[in-house]
C-alpha cells in the first residue's frame, strides 16, 4: 500500500492530475499507520504481521 501511495504520488505530480496527488497520500498515510501498528505487534485485519 505504501508503495502504489508513492508511485501515484509521482505519477500525480509527473502529470499534473490532482486526484492521484491526493489518492496517493491517503494511501501512504493508511500504509503507514498499518505498518506502525503491525510492527507493534497489534493485529491488524486479522493478521498478526503487516509488511
């Protein structure tokens, strides 16, 4: 999720499209926060580990 975040991130700012500039930093912001809670040893989604 953190990847396809940043490669519309630079998709969205290669382009000029705002709304893959804006779908990319909710994404990597959720990847984010998944990974940080995953790696803190809370479940996430059901699964045990996040990567």
């Amino acid at each position: 999720m953190v990847a396809l975040g940043v490669i519309l991130l630079i998709i969205g700012f290669l382009t000029g499209v705002s709304i893959l500039w804006t779908i990319g930093i909710i994404l990597l912001v959720i990847g984010a926060v998944l990974w940080l809670m995953g790696s803190m040893g809370h479940a996430v989604a059901g699964r045990r580990h996040y990567w």
